[in-house]
C-alpha cells in the first residue's frame, strides 16, 4: 500500500496530464479493489483543490491515486480507466468519488478508518520530528479521531474492547497534531473534541475497566492518553477557568498512583496531579507515599518507567507533590521517611541528571530540580543537623550539585522551557539562590570543628568560591545578599583556601572597569560589574541596602588577609556616599573595611584620600553606636600607618615611604644630580604634590585629637578601648604631641589605666601608655602626675591580663629603680 494512499491530506492538486483509455471493459476486476481502497477517502480530501480539466483523453482517477500522485511528485504506475457513456466524465482532483451509491461510499469509508495502516500512516505524516511536514486536512482527521474515542468509550463500558489498536493509533495522531498545531487549530480540535474533559472521562473508563488493565496493550493506551493531557494542557491552560469542579477529574490518576500493575505511568500521572495543585486542587496524596515512590523511582533501575513528554523530568511530578504534601503538614513532624539516605540517594540520580552524559538526563527538569530544592530547604528549617550527612560524606553528590547551579554549567535546563503553568517564575536566578540558602546551613550550626573542616575542605574541592564569585557579577541586584554572605562566611572560615580560589579565578571584579575609562561610543556591551559599580548601584535603593552591606564586609574579608594578592579597587566618591548614607548599617560596614586597609599600600592599587580619611574622622561622633565603635578602630588603624609613613629616623627612609602616596602611584623615580633640568622641574613638581598631599594628612591626624579626647569616656566600653589604642598611635604624628598635651591626654589615660570597670579599655590604655613612657616630653608629664604610684596601687586589684609592671618599670626612676 502506497504510504500517502487514502490520507487526508490539504491543499492537494490534480494533474494536468494526458492518460490513454483503455479499451472499454478492460481491468473489470481491479475495478472493485480501486472502490475498496480509495473510494471512501476520496470524501476526505481538502475541499480547496480545483479541478482544472484535462488537455485532451476523457479519465476518470480515483481519490487515492491522486494522493499518491500528489505526494510522490509522479503519476507512477500506469493508470487504468474505463468507458463510459457517449458524454463521458472528465474528472480529477481530490475530492474525486467514484460513482456509487452513498451507502456504499458510507461503507467503504467505515473500511478504510478501521484499517490499522491507514492510523500508522497517518502518524507517521503527523510526526512531528519529520524534516518535510505534510499539510493535513484536521476537518477530516477530528471527526474521524473522534469517532474512534466514542466507539472505544462504547466497547470499555460494553466489557469487551476488540482492539486496543483502534484506540492507541488514533491517539498518537492526536497527540502529533496537538504538538504541531498553531493557536486557531488548536483551540478548533478542543472545541471539536471536548479536550480535556472528554479525555479525563476516558482515563478514567480505562483505568476502571479491570479487563482492560489485564490487556498487555493497556499501559501503551493509557500511556498515549495522559501524554494528550499533557501536551493539551501545556498548549492550553485556558480550560481550567471554564470548569466549576476540577477535583472529579484527579480520581483516576490517583488510582494509577495507588495501583501496583499501573506503576510504569506513575511519573505520568504525577505530573498531570502536579498542575491541579498549581490550580489549588487538593489532590490529597500521602506524603508516606509520595516517598516510597521517589524511593522505587532512584532504586529500581529494573522497573521501566513511561517518561513524560518533552520538558518534563521523570520524577519532576512526583517531586512536585511531595512538596505541597510537606507544605500541608507544615506545623507536623517531619515524615518518618525523610532521611539523609533518601537524600542521599536522590541527590546521586541529580547529580547524573545535571552531567547530562548517562540515562538518567532526564530525571529532573528545571521545575522539578526547584521542587525537590524548595522541599530540602523545607526539611533543612525543621531539622537542621539533617544536611550534615549531606555535606560531609564523601560519596554525597550534594554540594557537587548545589555548586553546578551556581554557575552556568546548568543554563541547558532552561532551554527545554517550563511546561504546564509553573508555581515560580522559574530560571536560573531562582535556583541559584535556592542553592545558596542550602549552602549556608553548615555554617548555622554550632558543629565539631573536625566536621567543619570536612565541610569546608568539599566546598573547596567544589570550587563553590569560584561559582559564587561569578554568580555575583551576573545575578540580579536584589538577590545578592545571600551569595554575598556565603562568600564572606567563607572566606572567614576558610581565608587561604578561599583567597587561593579568587586569586585564580582572575577576575577584574575587584579592580577599576576597563569601561570606565572608554569613551560613551565605543561601549559595544553593558559594563562589566565591579565591586565599585556595583556598590554603588547597591547604595541608591532602600531595598538593595542589606547587600550592599554583605558586598562591604566581604570587601573587609580580603582586605583583612595579610597575604592576600587581589588588589582592592573602590571609587573615592563612592567611598564617600558609603560613609555618610543614611542606613548606619552601611556606614558601620565601610568604617569597618576602611579599617582592614592600609591606605597606603598597593593592596588598595589606587592610594586613598585624605578626604576619605576625612569622612572617616567625622563618623566618630555618629549618634549610632555601632558606627562610632567600628569608626574608632578605623581611625586608630589609620593613624598608625600615617605615623609608621612620615615619622621616620632618616630623609632617605621618608622619601620612599612618601612614594607609595604619589597620586599616580609612580614607582622608581630618577633622583640623581646628573639628570636633565626637564626631569630636575619635573622631579620638584612631584614633591611639592607628596608635600602637599602629607600635609593633608598630618592635618587630618591631627584634628583627631579633640574627638578622640571626647570618646575616651564614652559609656561603650569597646568605644573607650579604640579610643585608648588609637591615641597611642597619634604619639608619633608630626605636630600631634603638643596637641595631646593641651587636651592633658596622658592624664586622661592614666585615670583610665587605674579606675574603668572593663580591663580591656584598661590594658589599651596601659599600651599607650607605654609608648608615651618612651617619649621625653611625654615621660615628664606622666612622672609629675606621680604615674608610678598610682598605677601599683591600680595593680593590686586589677586583673592579671593588665601588665602594670612594664609600664611602672618603664617610669620609676633609675636610681629608685636600682634601690
């Protein structure tokens, strides 16, 4: 049998050619074969095609000559045609009938739809993976669809179904025309069939007929029907509007669920459960259950599963439903079946899904990974220690995983689109930020420090540094926060290891954007994000403040490494905006990671300002005590490093110091007598800049004296010790000790080393002490204050952390001392 012969197919034309007659009478006996097998589709063809006549000869041809015709592109074997009367009838064209009584056209019709090759051709035409589609005439294939629904319908409730071919053939075809159908002719075979309403009521029959489930055929059946649901339900999510009860048609497929012979279509019918519950239909599922199911599904690799179609993962139904089933139970224990072994077991069949390079690449789509994340997550808020199991042993896919959906390794779940109606506006984002959530719980738990270390030394083997470091220049602004702090957390717990994985990363992150320094017309992409950029962008919106606070102390992590290479690049201006904004948060966090920076080495590769360090100076007087407390240490640090930079012994030694401030940061400048008097002006000119730029500096320095003086009686006691240290380091700022001697600052120190109630602020104090002890000016004063004596009477009832004697030592005397 030809394979186009007797198929509808639309917009077929005749053939403008001459056939020679034979003899009148000839073939007598080929005449009623033709009839049989061509006579009824004749009826079936496109109504569209004209008839144009033939150049010459009287023929007759047959409807399903034309089709195989038409479809081979030939006339192909040699046509037969008989006389008729003296007027004989020239006729050619697809809707051709042979002349014969419409009871016989019925009849031979009838015939030819109940022929099993005819629906196996047809679905072979509507395929949709075939490179050449044919035009189908959907006027003639529904109502044909149709009629082999309401026969089948017929034998199940009859009893007895005669071929379960009759049945599945016609629903292939109907799933094919479903998937290639645009809008209009999909919501003309809805309307014409009934979908999905009509189907439901099938599924049901079916599953209810205990003699048809017996049939081997059955699951095939079933098979093709749920998938119809599937496709119908994804193209059209329209129909769940028109109907006033949806939980009649869940019946069924909780049955598939229920019954052990109905097994292989579990993942099915899950699925098709799933987008009830998206319609809040309670499907009423035990979660028990819903276990045992994902159990059999990962440990059952003998028990051939049906897959749902494309864009669906095995499991992704099941998955779905185990998380409203948790969600239902939400102020309940947590399932007795909820172990790290389930866990386990379940994240080594994702973790072959998401190499795509075995079997099981198909387990989990994008939905179904958020469900089974969003219940893990679930279960992790109820009992924390549940993931250490999770995060500790070696062969746990777990953190492998979470670290794939970090980054970009996984976009490819995104491109088989999101079928259905998905509870989330789903992508990437969201199950990056899901995995962070996950990632974060170790570092909740109080755990053994043997446990941590095993924790930490998988995110590192991981590479989960890396992956957040790149999810952090492409994520959304309002969902940094969280990789943010992951990172800081990190980098706390595990510095070298962490600062290793950035370093290697070799990321412009941290330093100035090329963009920046390109004119506006030669942007061919947006900018690069950068910690500067992106600060910023972070500073301008209220609800983007907290990351903006998680970028500042992950900033203050780095900055805090002593070995660390990465240079540190933030904007002067933006700096600035950080430490008079509004939220004291971010205030407190910039102080903070000021403080970590030594503003004068080529960690920071651009030397800071003094008008930072002067914005810096003002928050000591914040009304925010948190704010005033990092400020105070911030400043502290930074007096140190101007004092160890201009206060040194010799020229020579200060000349070089004085190079890192150049503004240009210039390195290895020529300073000899023989050089040319260009390079001679040139030198002076630089030097009057590093001048002028240390004489800001020392004037800033200075003009801490007086707020420090203020804060060494603050009521916070971390406040008072700052304020000890950062005042011993003002000893060696130029011009600061006349300054500290007008505010009488060693007899402020003194009173503070013998009576404050924390012995914190009472060692810093002792520290500065002693380094005044060892400036002549400053040893004077203290003597006269009668220093010595006063601090052994301190020591007698101070604790043991405050080393008195030194510093006693250090200002008796020698001749008492020597007594």
């Amino acid at each position: 049998m030809n394979f186009h012969q007797g198929l509808p197919l639309e917009g077929e034309g005749s053939f403008g050619r001459d056939y020679k007659r034979k003899p009148p009478g000839s073939d007598s006996v080929k005449k009623n074969k033709d009839e049989r097998e061509n006579g009824a589709m004749a009826a079936a063809m496109s109504p569209r095609v004209h008839n144009p006549k033939p150049s010459r000869g009287d023929v007759s041809v047959t409807s399903g000559q034309l089709d195989m015709m038409a479809t081979n592109g030939s006339l192909g074997p040699k046509i037969q045609a008989r006389s008729t009367s003296k007027h004989r009838s020239k006729e050619i064209g697809p809707r051709l009938v042979q002349r014969c009584s419409k009871k016989s056209q019925a009849t031979l019709r009838l015939q030819d739809v109940n022929n099993k090759e005819y629906w196996e051709n047809l679905a072979q035409l509507s395929d949709p993976s075939r490179q050449k589609r044919e035009i189908l005439d959907y006027s003639v294939i529904i109502p044909q669809i149709k009629s082999k629904i309401q026969a089948f319908k017929a034998q199940l409730k009859g009893g007895v179904v005669k071929e379960v071919q009759q049945i599945q053939q016609p629903m292939r075809v109907l799933h094919n025309l479903l998937v290639i159908a645009e809008v209009e002719k999909l919501n003309h075979v809805g309307l014409e069939l009934g979908l999905p309403r009509v189907l439901f009521g099938l599924i049901q029959d079916t599953v209810d007929s205990s003699d048809f489930i017996k049939h081997q055929q059955s699951i095939p059946v079933l098979q093709e029907m749920i998938t119809v649901v599937l496709i119908y339900w994804e193209k059209n999510c329209a129909w769940v509007e028109q109907e006033q009860s949806l939980e009649e048609f869940t019946k069924s497929f909780k049955t598939i669920l229920s019954q052990p012979s109905l097994s292989r279509l579990v993942p099915l019918a899950a699925c098709v459960l799933s987008l009830f519950t998206q319609h809040n239909v309670d499907v009423e599922v035990d979660v028990e259950h819903l276990i045992s199911l994902l159990k059999t599904l990962v440990l059952d690799p003998c028990e051939p599963h049906i897959s749902p179609p494309s864009g669906w993962g095995l499991c992704d139904g099941l998955l779905s439903l185990f998380l409203d089933a948790l969600n239902e139970h939400e102020n309940g224990p947590l399932p007795s079946g909820l172990n790290p072994a389930f866990f386990l077991n379940l994240w080594k069949k994702i973790g072959a899904s998401l190499e795509g390079a075995t079997s099981d690449s198909d387990f989990c789509s994008a939905n179904g990974l958020y469900s089974f994340l969003s219940a893990l997550l679930f279960t992790f808020c109820k009992d924390a220690y549940l993931c250490i199991p999770l995060f500790c042993d070696v062969g746990s896919e777990c953190v492998y995983a979470l670290g794939r959906l970090l980054g970009t390794d996984c976009l490819h779940l995104f491109a088989k689109g999101n079928p259905g109606r998905p509870r989330v506006d789903l992508n990437h984002n969201t199950l990056s930020t899901l995995s962070c959530h996950l990632l974060c719980f170790p570092f909740a738990l109080d755990l053994p420090p043997h446990t941590m270390s095993t924790v930490l030394q998988l995110y590192d083997s991981c590479g989960i540094v890396t992956s957040l470091l790149q999810l952090i220049e492409t994520l959304l602004l309002q969902l940094l926060e969280l990789p943010l702090s992951l990172l800081s957390r990190l980098l706390l717990c595990d510095p070298h290891r962490s600062i290793d994985h950035l370093t290697k990363a070799a990321s412009c992150f941290f330093s100035p954007s090329w963009d920046d320094q390109l004119p506006a017309s030669s942007h061919q992409s947006p900018p690069t994000r950068t910690a500067s950029s992106l600060l910023l962008e972070l500073l301008h919106l209220e609800i983007l403040w907290e990351a903006a606070v998680e970028l500042l102390t992950l900033l203050s992590c780095i900055a805090r490494c002593p070995s660390c290479p990465l240079q540190l690049y933030v904007e002067t201006s933006v700096l600035q905006h950080a430490l008079t904004h509004s939220y004291e948060q971010i205030r407190a966090a910039t102080c903070r990671f000021l403080g970590n920076l030594d503003p004068f080495r080529p960690l920071t590769q651009c030397a800071l300002q003094p008008d930072i360090f002067k914005a810096m100076i003002n928050c000591l007087n914040d009304s925010c005590v948190p704010v005033r407390q990092v400020a105070c240490r911030a400043v502290g640090n930074w007096l140190g490093c101007i004092a160890a930079g201009l206060h040194m012994d010799t020229p020579s030694e200060k000349g070089i110091y004085r190079e890192s401030w150049c503004i240009e940061n210039q390195q290895n400048k020529q300073r000899y007598s023989d050089i040319e008097a260009a390079s001679d002006l040139e030198t002076i000119r630089e030097q009057r800049i590093e001048e002028e730029v240390e004489r800001r500096w020392t004037h800033e320095a200075r003009r801490t004296v007086a707020m420090l003086v203020s804060l060494i009686c603050d009521p916070d006691a971390l406040i008072r010790c700052h304020c000890c240290a950062a005042l011993g380091n003002l000893l060696n700022v130029d011009g600061a000790v006349s300054l500290l001697l007008e505010e009488n600052v060693p007899g402020l120190l003194l009173r503070t080393a013998c009576t404050d109630s924390h012995s914190a602020v009472r060692k810093a104090a002792i520290g500065s002490l002693y380094l005044y002890s060892q400036q002549d000016a400053m040893r004077q004063v203290l003597m006269s204050l009668d220093a010595s004596k006063k601090l052994d009477q301190a020591s007698h009832h101070a604790p043991p952390q405050c080393d008195y004697q030194r510093l006693i030592g250090q200002l008796t005397p020698p001749e008492e001392s020597a007594a």
